[in-house]
C-alpha cells in the first residue's frame, strides 16, 4: 500500500493530495497525524495526479507531513446476524465493551439499487396501536414513512411508541411462524446525549436492546460522520432483512443533521450551491438512503423506514422537509399548536399522508369500511378547522346548527381520537369504533365518502341527538 | 439500448479524472453524443464536451472505485434506441435495457454494474406479414409489413427514415427476428424489423398540424373544463402529496390513446412497481385488452444513476414518436419532469459550467422546449397521422410555482392542470384548482364534443365555470360575516356550488368504478346538478327557504352518481332528476 505525504492543501473537511498513482473515486483513506493518530476518509475526486479527500472526523490536527494512505476499497460494513443487541458509534466501532465484531461479510456501504421490477409492492399493515397512524395514515411493511417535526416536539416519543407497540395483526395471533423475526436498526446523527439516553433506556427498559443495532453518532461527534451512519444503519439492515429474513424498522434522526453536513462538505468544496445553501444533488442523495426501504420479491425480510426530520423554524417548504417529502411514501406531521394543548401524541392528520395506505387497508386487511372513515374524518376535520377561523371572528352563535356540529367534531376529534398518550396501544378494531363515535355526531346524510352499507353496520343515531341535545 | 454497429475503428482514451458521475478521458477518439464504455467494466456513458484532447462523459451507472488510468472505449455512434417489436408490455432504465432482462443476468435484484442489453430480444421470432410486393416503390417512411406485436397493437415495420427507398426485389413473408432482412430494395437496402434512432434527435415528419380532437381522460375535471387534445401538451405542477402521480397514472389508465409510454423520470421505485402490478390487471377501455398491450414502461427511478435520469425522457420520446410514424396516437407521461432539468443541473455544476437562474444552466428553457416540440398531431412521412401528447409533471420545490422549471414549461404547454396543495389536505380529489387551471385547447376542441357527446356541452361547462366563480366571491364574504349572513339564493348559489365541486369536480382514483368516467358520464353529472339547481331556484322564487330545498331526500344521490357503474348510470340520473324535481315542486 502506498503512502504519501504530499498533502497540498487543507479546507474544512477536505485534504487534497498529489499522487503518482491512479486512485479509484470513492476509497477509504487513513490520514496519520505526526502524532501518530488514524483520521478516516473518502475520496471524492480523483483526478490522474491528485485526490480530494472528505475527512469523517475533520481535519484538525492534520498537516502537511501527516501522512496519507489509500486503502484500495471503498467504504464496507461489516455485518452478521451478531449485530444484534449492540451499540456501534457513527463509523461503526463498537461502543458498548462488548467483544470484537467478527463479521459474515463486509458489504459496500452504497448499496446498489434495488431494481424497480425486483420490488414487491408493500402492503402489509403494520399495526402501529397510535390512532392518528393507523386510522388515518397507515403504516405498512417495506414503507419509507417520515416524522416532520420541530425543534423540542416529542417526536422521539412517537418513535419510540412506534417502535414497541408494532405489530403485524395476524401475526399476533399465529406467532411468528413464518419465521420472520422483528428487529430496530436506530440509527443517530448529531442527536444530544439527553436524547440518545431517552433512546437507549427505553430500549433497555423494554427488552428492545436485544433485537435491535444502535449506531451513535452524537452532537458533539464529528458532523462530516453524519454521512456515513445512515448508509451504515441501511446497509446493516438490508443483510437483516434480505439475507436473514427478518422485517426490520429503521428509525434515522435527525436527518436535519444529515442535511447539515451534506451542506458542509458542499461548501468546503466551494461548489455552486442550490436552494438555501444545500447541494443541488440533495435529492438523489437523500433518495439513495431512503429508496433503500422496501420489500423485494421472494424475500421474505423487509425494511421500513421511520427518518425523523426537525423542520428549521417549523417550515414545511424548507428543502429538507420539502425534498424527503417527494421521495418518502408520506409524512407524519407533528404539531406545535396540538403539544401546546397536550395532545399526544400531537399529529396533525391534515399535512399528513400514507400513500400506501389504499392497498395496506380494507377488507381482509383491516376493515372494509377503513378507507370510508378515514376519508370522511379528514373531509369533516378539514371543514371544522376551517370553521374555526370564522368563529374567531363571528362568534358560535352566529353559525348554522350544521356549522356547530363540525366544530365540535374537531375538538372532540383532536381530543378523543388523536389524543392516547403515549403508553396507549389501541387496536384498529378500537380505533375505528372510536371514529364512528365521533362521524355519529354528524347527520347521516352528510357521511357521502363512507358506503351505505357502512353506515348501516356503524353508525349510531343517538349520538348525533346527543350533540343536538 | 442500441448496441453499436458502426464499426469505424476510433481510439481508445484514459480516464483523466472520476468526480461522481462525470469522468475526463484523455486521448479519446470520439465525437460529441457518443456512447462510450468506461473503466474495466465497461459502464456506460456518452460524451458531453470536448476540450482539447480533453473529453467529459456522463457515465450512466455508478462510478464508485473507477480510477484514472482505466481504459475508455468509443462506441462511434451516438446513445440510440432499438426500435422494433417487443417494446410494448416492456420495462426499460434510462437508457432502455430491460429491467426484467438486466434482473436475470445479474441473478439479483440489485442493479449491478457493466451489464448491457439490447431494447429488443433479438432472438424472438415475430411473423411479418408484408404490404408490399415486388416490383412495388417505396419510400422512406412506408410501411412495408405487419407485425401482430400485442393483442392490442399492429406494429407497422417502415422503411428506415434514413433510408433512400427503391423498388422492392425481394419480400419474405412468415417468422423472423428483427434482425433479419425481410424486404430487400433494389439499391441494395435491406429492411429489417429493427431500427435505430439517436434519442436526442426528432424523427422527421411532414407537416405539424391543429389538434382537434380531444385526448379523452376519463377524468371529469380535465375532460370537463381543461381538455388536453390528441398531439397536445400539458403539465402538472404540484407539491409532494398533492396528486401528481395518481393522476398521470390515471392518463395511463384511461386516456384514449393508442399507445402509452409511461416515464418515471427520478422518481419511487414502489410507484413503478406499482405501475408493473396494477396494469396487466386492468382492461384498456378502449379495447378491453390489458393496458400492458398498448403500454412501454420507462423507469429511472430516484436511486439509480442520475445521468440516466437525463437521458430517460429522450428515450421515452423517441420510442413515442416511432409508434406515430406507425399513424397511432401516443400519450407520454414524464413523472417528474423537474427530475429530469435537476440531472442537467447536477451534470451541469460538475462541469463547473456557469449556472443560470437557481443554479439551472443557462440551456434549461432551450431543453424544456426542444422537448415538447417532439408533441403534436403530425402528417408521416408515410403519410399516416399520428399524434404524441406530451404531459409532464412538475415538482416545484416547496410548492412554489413561480421556480425555473414550472415557469419554463409553462411558457410551453397549452394545458395546466395546477395542483392545490390546500385542496389535497382536505383530500379534494383530484387537487386540481379550477381557478388556476387553463387549457388553450378548449375552443378548438369543442365541435368534437358537441358532435361526438352532447350539444349544449360548452353552455353547460359555462353554466359550471360561472357558478364555480360566484362561489369563490361568496366564500370570501363567508370568511367575514358566516354563510347564514348571506341572502337566501346566495347560499342556495353555496349548495349548488359544493354538489359541482363534490359530485362533479371531485373523483376518487381508487374507486373501481369512479377512477373512471366516459365523456357521456361526465355530461350526465352535470346536467343533474344544473337540472337541481334550475328546480330549487324555481323553488326558491315559490317562496321555499333554502334550509328545506337543501333537505330533500333524493339530494345526496347526487353525490352518488360516480361511484353507479357506468351502465346503469343514465337510469340513476334519469330517476333521481325525476325525484329531485318532484320532491321540490311539492313543497310549494
Ligand atoms: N384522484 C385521487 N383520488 C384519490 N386519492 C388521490 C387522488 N389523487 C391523489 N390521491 C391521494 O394523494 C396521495 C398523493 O398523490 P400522489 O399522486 O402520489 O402525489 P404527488 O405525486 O403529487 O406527490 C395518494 O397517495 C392518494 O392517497
Ligand atoms: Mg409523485
């Protein structure tokens, strides 16, 4: 192997060094500092005489005499099935005290993608046992489903929730004789140690540690990392999943941290920069973490992802949100004005979508009236929150008796349906019946997105006479 | 793709430098367009500047671990389509090679890299039936023979367009594979099934002509009050979540084209899958076959290579406009056109080019326009008529429209179906926003329509337009004072109003029966609502208060005429106007 100490120039993250060997785009680099310390990297241009490298843990304490050595591959995970129930830092070394990793293979950390004709069309539902989740945006097995939150809002919560409560309903029943087994690849970036404890004692707390992998990358690890844990976590759980048969969750937070970096590197790279300072290739860098959720067919294993995003200054439009929402398969819209009011957990269904609820739904699946009720509460939520806009200014009396019902219909929508807590586990059966109390206070000519036949198996009269009342 | 035959010996080159997607080559004996291999393992891609002895390619596969000094190889001929039998109830990439072909030579579902195909099996044996005889002339462009290429399409095997034409000397008649010579001409060309075509050039036609006839969709909204036309171009700019997809899925579906190329330009893997599942299910409603048979799938999607994603559109054009020269009317849909102008953004900045508006390069209009001028109704050079639509999707970052891709294409396209990100939140589907929305084909399409569905059909749509505007006044005042505030046929105007936007405007796309309405449908919805609205005003007029026209009990069935199926659909509004009419004449 071949070293040099011919370090050019260094900038931010990046080391650019003269070579007289051809090195391939995209190797992994060590840097050794005069004090004899290992520092990891990645080339990022390589031209026939010198190389841009990308330094994982910055570049303070490199000069120009420390030396440089090309590793020859591309960057590799190392996985086997004894991943499992350990907690490896953002590169990947284990953090725990536990024993060396011995590996079954080491596999590239970009991984290929999976050919849209290989795809199996995700429509398992997964039985998250959160109401706002399964009534109205349900989750299904092999979907790429975000958390868009803010700066101090409990997403973690609703994480973590997900994360203990999911099941597949049949399953429950039948046990897991398919042989598929569950497990959590939790995968942090730049989180602070208070959130990364909340993660890891409720792991503990829950038995969750023993199927799960935790790669940590915290606040004050290096940001340039950030880019390499997510593909870690991904890489780690597609061999769970398509090579050991197991349907794995991954939850990635905080990608806003991700993002972050990206646009660091970006930056140091002096590159043209596209919307508020992120890269223009953002979108196909993001869409190669998330396109790597999915099923495949004649795989019996999944991955699911559930990344969590803290939107800046709550901003829908802002390219981080903005770009995972056009890859993602929905989002889960966390909100600031329902915490204030101590719902939990706080979503708000309206910016929220599961585009692949049509097919995880209905009869066979949930219910046959699923789809009905859900639609007809998003219509009826809808028109109450618009109400309440003009109940500001015209005041209740002023609206017709159909006008009150919709407005009650949302407050008790926000405060019975969408409000659990987050030790709750509600079954569908119960959060559908939990719906039809709430579409009966409506008339029941009004209910034009749920079946006849729906209306006669479920709805009560007198709840509307109550209200009436 | 096309596999190279031109066979002039060019020279090999040496990789200079590997960033991303964009290799330099030194020495390379190559021309601008051409497709080149790169590396030990041949990757695919093709040459996009030429500096000195300097030359940049766009490689078309990962580049991960390809370092200078690996060889470089020219193909002398410019990225090309295989174009022939066997593309329908096909699934290529970007730079056509058969997913399902690539699946089984890489033993994974994975894409690998360095695996190349051709566009069409070149073993399989098609029977030609010839149209032509010896001693016939031809010309460039004719047909010469037919090829049963799906239960739903003849494919027409044409003289080449480069080819000079001649008197026929020989014809086969029976099984082939498309490289095989089937008619022979007397200046020595032979005609085979296939041909090649470079995708980033336009193949000739005659003349370009009015459309006049509608592209129906079988979308009430469109067909209703923003039709597209046969050889037209339309665009649909949204945000995410607001319908883009469902919606030019539904074109695929229902639209009544012959042939439907179907492009997922950067987008989700699962949406293809999708495609791949639903429509071999699902009949053409034209002619009852599966759609597969009239459809070539093109996906590159999000994760794969990102100069692909450049190159799909072409691709999928190109294919598009061989099926017109066959005289078929072909529908291209390109999900999401703004995918494609950020692949010309990423290649542009890695060639440090100067960036134009928001980092776009300067030739982004000029390649927006290029593009859907391939569209239109156009005179063959065989003398067929064949048309391509072209409908694009566009993604604006954060919704707003007024960005460089939705404001270039809409200085383009005659059609824009714009989508409300409001409207979705409340699931008002499609997302359409009826205010925003045009279409520049509505006039000129209208004597189809009154010819071929109802001859009142512009007076209605126009009744529909100016209820839709009064209603968006009123609702303004609604938001100030309540809608009990208003007088009583204003409000009756807001009932009106929401049947237009609930029954009429509003369609669910997963709804078996409803993800689907003929012309005639869409006619009859409309003429119930407008048959209630005249009745309750006449009410209204007999002294009726609003409250007690607005509780009729036939009135919700107006909300259910979608959902009957299509062929019971004309007695359900028959009965229920009956209902409706008598129910409010007995209140005065
Ligand atoms: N016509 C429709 N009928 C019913 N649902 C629709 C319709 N159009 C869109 N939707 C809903 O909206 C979601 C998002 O639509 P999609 O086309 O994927 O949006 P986009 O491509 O603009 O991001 C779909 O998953 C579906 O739930
Ligand atoms: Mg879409």
């Amino acid at each position: 192997m071949k070293e040099y100490q011919t370090i050019t120039e260094i900038s931010g993250p990046l080391v650019f060094v003269e070579t007289d060997e051809p090195v391939g785009y995209d190797e992994i680099v060590e840097i050794e500092t005069t004090d004899g310390e290992i520092r990891r990297g990645q080339v990022l241009d390589s031209a026939s005489d010198h190389v841009a490298i990308q330094t994982f843990e910055g570049t303070g304490g490199i000069d120009r005499d420390s030396s440089v050595r090309f590793l020859g591959e591309t960057m590799k995970m190392p996985v086997t099935e004894d991943l499992l129930g350990r907690v490896l830092d953002g590169s990947g070394n284990p953090i725990d005290g536990g024993p060396d990793i011995v590996p079954d293979e080491r596999r590239d950390i970009v991984g290929e993608a999976i050919n849209p004709y290989s795809r199996e069309y995700p429509e398992e539902f997964i039985q998250t046992g959160v109401s706002a989740i399964d009534g109205m945006n349900t989750l299904v097995r092999g979907q790429k489903l975000p958390i868009f939150s803010g700066s101090g809002l409990p997403h973690n919560d609703l994480a973590l929730q997900i994360a203990r409560q999911a099941t597949v309903p049949e399953e429950e029943d039948g046990g897991d004789d398919d042989g598929s087994e569950f497990a959590v690849i939790f995968g942090a970036m730049g989180i602070t140690a208070e959130e990364a404890n909340e993660f890891m004692d409720d792991f503990e707390r829950t038995g969750a540690l023993e199927r799960s992998v935790v790669f940590m990358n915290l606040a004050d690890d290096p940001a340039v990392e950030r880019t390499v844990t997510p593909r870690l976590a991904l890489t780690t759980a597609e061999y769970l999943a398509f090579d050991k048969g197991y349907h794995v969750l991954v939850i990635l937070t905080d990608m806003t941290n991700y993002c972050e970096a990206l646009r660091e590197i970006g930056a140091a790279r002096e590159e043209v920069p596209g919307r508020r300072g992120y890269p223009g290739y953002m979108y196909t860098d993001l869409a190669q973490l998330y396109e790597r959720a999915g099923r495949i067919k004649g795989e019996e294993g999944s991955v699911t992802q559930i990344p969590i995003l803290t939107m800046p200054s709550d901003d829908i439009t802002h390219p981080i949100p903005d770009l995972t929402g056009y890859i993602t398969e929905g989002q889960i819209l966390i909100d600031r004005d329902l915490n204030s009011q101590g719902v939990e957990p706080p979503v708000n269904v309206l910016p929220s979508l599961s585009r692949l609820m049509d097919d995880g739904i209905g009869e066979g699946l949930t219910r046959g009236d699923h789809g009905g009720v859900s639609d007809q509460i998003y219509a009826a939520y809808a028109e109450g929150e618009d109400l309440r806009d003009l109940v500001n200014i015209v005041g209740r009396e002023a609206l017709s008796e159909r006008d009150n019902k919709y407005l009650d219909f949302a407050d008790r929508f926000e405060e019975e349906f969408v409000q659990q807590g987050y030790d709750t586990n509600r079954d569908i059966e119960e959060t559908l019946s939990i719906g039809w109390d709430l579409l009966s206070m409506l008339p029941r000519e009004e209910l034009n997105r749920v079946d006849e036949e729906n209306i006669e198996e479920y709805y009560t009269d007198d709840e509307a006479e109550t209200v009436e009342a | 793709m096309s596999q190279a035959t031109e066979s002039d010996v060019r020279e090999d080159g040496v990789i200079e430098s590997v960033s991303g997607p964009v290799v330099t080559a030194k020495d390379l004996g190559a021309r601008m367009n051409d497709v080149v291999y790169v590396g030990h393992e041949g990757l695919m891609g093709e040459v996009i500047e030429i500096e000195g002895n300097l030359t940049t390619i766009q490689v078309y596969e990962e580049t991960s671990g390809v370092s200078p000094g690996e060889p470089v190889e020219s193909t002398g001929a410019p990225l090309s389509v295989d174009l022939g039998p066997g593309m329908l109830d096909s699934i290529y990439d970007g730079v056509q090679r058969p997913l399902d072909v690539l699946e089984e030579k890489m033993g994974s579902a994975f894409l690998d890299r360095g695996v190349d195909s051709p566009g069409i099996d070149l073993e399989k044996t098609w029977e030609f039936e010839p149209e032509v005889s010896e001693g016939d002339e031809v010309e460039s462009g004719d047909i010469v023979g037919i090829v049963p290429e799906t239960a739903s399409i003849d494919h027409k095997v044409m003289v080449p367009p480069d080819y000079e034409g001649g008197e026929v000397v020989s014809v086969e008649s029976g099984n082939f594979t498309v490289e095989e010579t089937v008619v022979e001409l007397d200046n020595g060309e032979e005609i085979q099934m296939r041909q090649e075509w470079p995708v980033r050039e336009a193949r000739p036609t005659v003349d370009k002509q009015t459309p006049t006839e509608p592209l129906t969709s079988g979308q009430r909204i469109l067909d209703g009050l923003f039709p597209l036309a046969k050889g037209g171009t339309a665009a649909i700019p949204g945000p995410f979540g607001s319908g883009k997809t469902v919606a030019q899925q539904s074109l695929a579906k229902f639209a009544d084209a012959d042939i439907v190329v179907y492009i997922g330009c950067g987008e989700r893997g699962n949406e293809m899958t999708e495609v791949i599942d639903d429509f071999p299910e699902l009949p053409d409603p034209q002619t009852g076959n599966d759609l597969m048979a009239r459809t070539c799938l093109i996906a590159n999607t999000s994760n794969m290579p990102v100069a692909a994603r450049e190159s799909c559109v072409y691709t999928g054009i190109t294919i598009a406009e061989f099926y017109r020269d066959m005289g078929y009317d072909v529908a291209l849909m390109a999900d999401s056109t703004s995918r494609w102008a950020e692949a010309m953004r990423e290649i542009s900045s890695r060639l440090e080019e100067m960036p134009g508006e928001e980092g776009y390069p300067a030739y982004l209009a000029a390649r927006l326009s290029e593009f859907y001028e391939r569209a239109g109704y156009f005179e063959n050079i065989n003398g067929t008529e064949g048309s391509v639509s072209v409908i694009g999707a566009v993604s604006p970052p954060g919704g707003d429209f007024s960005e460089p891709v939705t404001q270039n294409t809409l200085r383009i396209v005659k059609t824009f179906w714009a989508l409300d990100a409001d409207l979705a939140e409340r699931r008002h589907f499609p997302a359409i926003n009826w205010d925003e929305s045009y279409s520049l084909y509505r006039d000129q399409l209208d004597p189809w329509f009154t010819d071929n569905v109802a001859d009142d059909w512009p007076e209605q749509r126009q009744w529909a337009i100016d209820v839709l505007d009064e209603e968006g006044e009123l609702q303004e005042i609604v938001q100030l004072v309540g809608k009990d505030a208003l007088p009583e046929d204003q409000q009756l105007t807001l009932e009106v109003a929401r049947f237009l936007k609930e029954a009429w405007l509003q369609q669910n796309a997963l709804h078996d029966v409803d993800r689907y309405c003929p012309p005639e449908k869409t006619y009859e919805i409309l003429g119930a609502i407008k048959t209630f609205n005249d009745e309750a005003f006449d009410a209204l007029d007999a002294g009726v208060p609003v409250d007690e026209i607005t509780d009729i009990d036939s009135l919700p069935r107006l909300n259910r005429i979608g959902t009957t199926p299509d062929d019971e659909a004309e007695e359900f509004v028959a009965e229920l106007e009956d209902d409706i009419t008598e129910e409010l004449r007995s209140l005065y």
